[in-house]
C-alpha cells in the first residue's frame, strides 16, 4: 500500500480512500482540487498500480497500514475522510474500530458486509470475479456498464480515457482480483461501533438507491446518528471521479461547521 500526500501545505488532515479498479489518474482533477484546501492523504491499494509492486490482501489489512502510516507521519486525528465503494469499506471498519479519531466522514456508496450463508457469498464472489474479467477484456462490455457519454470528465478525451482504462484493468492480478471483491464484501466488523465523536454522513447516487439500500439500512443501525444523503442524478462513483468541482462543493459543505446548517 501507498500513501500518497497532496497539499501538505494545508493545515486542516483528510484521508481518502478510492474506489477499486480505479487508477490513481482517475482521481487527478478531485485531489487537485481538495488539496487546495485540505492536507490530502491518498490511500492506493497494494495491487492497483504497476509501479507499486504486490497483490491487495484485505479491508483489514488496509486500514491497519493506514492507521500505522498516519501515525509515524504525527496524525493523531483528521479533520476529515472520505471513503467511496471499497474505500467506503474501508473508512467504515476505521470508525468502528475507533483507533484514529476523525472528526468528520463521508462514506460514499461504501460496501457493508454480506449477512448471507457462506455458499451463498461464495457464489457471490464468483460472479463479481467474472464481471470483472469480462469488463476487463471487452471494450464492450466496459462501455455498457459505463457508458464513456456518462463517466468522462468534461475535456478529457473519451477514446485516451477509455484506451487507458481498458489497459490499466489488465494489470490486475487474479489474486488481487479475488482479494478485493471477497474482502470488499465480506470484511470484519466489531459487533458495535467503539465509541466515536465522529459526524458521518452516508451519500449514495440517487440512480444507485435500489442497489444500495441494504447498505443504508445497516449503516443506519451500527451508525445511530449518521445522516444518509442522495445525491441527484448520479451513479456509483460518479460524483468523485467524474464531475470533481460537484464533489467538492458537496464535500466542504458537509467537512466545514456549514454541515451544521443543513
């Protein structure tokens, strides 16, 4: 696992945590921005950039390197974090586990654990591991489920975006492959939340909420107090990699006392 930090300048800390199967340029224009304002600290995944040599193991794993890296690096709290897909796996289990307090959270679209019978998830697994080979090797298949009209950021080049992806996607070991989507899925959780200050809010695209609802109703049993909040006219992941000055109005809004308004 990297850390990889952005406007160390900032006074105020926030952890970012990516969505899966997503380079670290897919990102580019978001942290560009947040590090204008924030002290960033961009987690990438062990296995999701050829240059970092090394397979993704777990959710677990992730967040104790995470939590030892901030920690040799002086952070005693963040002011914020943020967590998208597996990334918002990853910031659930660091709340829960209450060992980095963090004043604000915004889990977007985050995966909770399966509450299925072992075969079940197994089956589960396997269907996710195909999908996402058959994306990986068919530009076809990759642009129906996400469609370049819709999930290119504006002035970026549709074609270089998507030739970049369909490459990038092929560098993803079948053990990193396997790790991340049982992991992502079926990660350890305290029965109880420790006892944390933290303010949360759960996003989700409003075109995501039949896919999400099940997420939505545990986080709003383990997190009492979380607000849960739909974001109009957006898919999964949608907001954050692709329309980056959205994302971080919505972001500050709910990382700055201005949440409090709302």
């Amino acid at each position: 696992m990297q850390i990889l930090e952005h406007g160390q300048a900032q006074e105020r800390t926030l952890l970012f945590f990516p969505c899966t199967a997503e380079p670290v340029w897919a990102f580019a224009d978001t942290i560009t921005l947040l590090s204008q304002r924030w002290h960033v600290f961009q987690v990438v995944y062990d296995g999701h950039q050829p240059e970092y040599p090394g397979d993704f193991t777990s959710v677990e794993q992730t967040v104790d390197e995470v939590i030892s890296y901030l920690k040799s690096r002086g952070i005693s709290q963040l002011d914020g974090a943020y967590g998208c897909s597996m990334g918002g796996a990853c910031l659930t289990r660091m709340l829960a586990l209450g060992k980095m307090p963090i004043d604000r959270a915004i889990i977007d679209g985050g995966i909770i654990p399966y509450q299925l019978p072992y075969p079940v998830r197994k089956l589960l697994l396997w269907r996710d591991i195909v999908s996402f080979k058959m994306a990986a090797n068919s530009r076809k298949i990759l642009e129906a489920a996400f469609p370049p009209e819709r999930f290119t950021p504006a002035g970026h080049d549709p074609k270089k975006e998507y030739d970049a992806m369909e490459a990038y996607l092929k560098t993803f070991s079948d053990r990193t492959i396997r790790n991340v989507f049982w992991s992502a899925n079926n990660y350890a959780l305290p029965k109880r939340s420790a006892k944390i200050g933290a303010k949360i809010t759960y996003w989700y695209g409003d075109d995501e909420k039949k896919d999400r609802r099940r997420d939505i109703r545990f986080i709003k049993r383990y997190f009492p107090k979380a607000r849960i909040h739909g974001i109009p006219k957006m898919a999964h992941a949608e907001l954050v990699m692709v329309h980056p000055e959205k994302f971080c109005r919505y972001a500050e809004k709910f990382l700055t006392m201005q949440a409090e308004e709302r």
